[in-house]
C-alpha cells in the first residue's frame, strides 16, 4: 500500500518545527547559564530586619513619652553596645528607623553615630501600645477601643516593613521600637495567633533580626539576643531589673 505523499509531507514539517522549537529553546536556556545566570530564579534580594528595643528609661517621668521618659545612664550605655554590635556586622546597613517615642528616638540617635551616612527616620506607626492578648488581667485594664486602634497600627507597620526588597540587591533596615511591638511582629512573621505575643519577653536593646525572601516568605533569625550587653547591665520586661543603675557605689557609713 502506498504512502500519502501529503501525510508524509505534513510529518516531516511538524517534525522539523519541533526540532526548531527544542533547539531554540536550548539556546535560550544555555546563554545566560553560560554567563552565570539562570532564568529561573527570582534576581531580587533579601532583606533583613534588625528590631531592637530601646534602651533603659525613666520610668518615673510624668511627662509626655514624646517629650520626656528619656534614656537613662544605663540605657545610653546599652544601646552604645548594640550600636558597636551593628557596626561590627559584615553587612551594609541601608536604613535606620524609629519610634517618635523620645526612649526609642535617643537610642536611634546613638546608633546613628555610627552609621553617620544614614538619615535618621521616624515613625508613628510603631510607637509603643498593648495589642489584645490572653491575659485577662491586661485586658481587663485596656480599653478596647484603644486595643483595636492598637492592632491596627501595628498590622498597618507591618505591611509596611516586612516587604521583600523593591530589587536584585540585598536590604539591611535597622528599626528601633518597643517591646510590645517587636513581639507582635515576631507572632507575624511565625505565623502563630497575635494574642501570643505576652508569651515571650524582651530585653533593653535586644537585638531580633528577621530576613524576607523575595517570594515573601520570612524567616525569624535571632529572638532577643542580649549577647553583646554584659549580664549585670541587661535589663528585661517585668524582672523588677529597673533598680539597676549606672553610678558610683555610695560610700560606706564607716568611711
């Protein structure tokens, strides 16, 4: 039985096209491996968060915390150390952020010093508030409304922030806030419901670094690490350590 030339014709052209297709798209894929490249991955960076409590205040100060509550000696001196601790890092920090709260403003002002070629920015949105938790005797205390406005200031900043970096190079953005705020960021970024955030603590100057891939996945790298203040200069949330001070020992009544 004879074959249809037509058919014969046909498969020949449908073969020679795909061929063509194959080979074409060999080429495509082997020029940029070829140059180091690969098609296939995203080319954006990652960013990495660097939250730090502010330094040890005045808790007795009846001023506004915009105005007054600010550092004493020994929350200057902690956040000198985490100051000396960022610079140290083998990264290029590209942005410094903080609180309006003078606590968090003065420790930002102090890690400025060392990174003189950053502009200092300051932000609202991550003043310090009481987000709903499972402690009842804090809810209790709490107006709701000022709950409500509270998460959503910080669901607002965390939208903000917690964003993979706008190109192919990687971000470093330091941001100095509140305990309370850091914590409500760290149940974010574990996926865990945000009314856990009391079941963690902070220290003055802690340091929590979280990194943001380029897909938007993120990852908690340190939580709270203290490793660059000495132990009888750390302070932490609700460990009575507010007694502490920075000044010379009174003399002895015997002396």
């Amino acid at each position: 039985m004879r074959k249809n030339p037509i058919n014969l014709n046909l498969s020949l052209t449908i073969i020679t096209r795909l061929i063509l297709t194959i080979t074409t798209l060999v080429i495509l894929i082997n020029a940029p491996l070829a140059c180091g490249q690969n098609p296939f991955i995203n080319k954006k960076g990652t960013r990495t968060i660097y939250l730090i409590r502010h330094g040890q205040y005045d808790h007795e100060e009846k001023r506004d915390p915009d105005i007054g509550k600010a550092l004493i000696p020994l929350g200057i001196a902690q956040a000198r150390l985490i100051a000396n601790r960022l610079k140290t890092l083998p990264v290029t920090m590209n942005s410094l952020i903080s609180s309006t709260m003078t606590r968090a403003r003065q420790t930002a002002m102090i890690i400025n010093k060392e990174f003189p070629g950053l502009e200092l920015q300051q932000s609202r949105i991550i003043r310090e508030c009481t987000p709903p938790t499972w402690r009842e005797d804090i809810m209790d205390r709490e107006d709701p409304e000022n709950l409500e406005e509270c998460t959503d200031q910080l669901e607002t900043a965390f939208l903000e922030y917690f964003i993979p970096s706008p190109d192919n190079q990687d971000r470093n953005d330091i941001i100095i806030c509140h305990g309370n705020v850091i914590r409500y960021f760290v149940t974010k970024v574990l996926k865990v419901d945000t009314m856990s955030w009391l079941q963690m603590t902070t220290g003055n100057c802690g340091l929590t670094v979280v990194q943001i891939k380029p897909d938007g996945s993120m990852k908690l790298v340190s939580f709270n690490d203290m490793g660059h203040i000495p132990p009888n200069l750390r302070t932490v949330t609700g460990s009575g350590s507010r007694t502490k001070e920075l000044l010379l020992p009174r003399k002895l009544e015997n002396d």
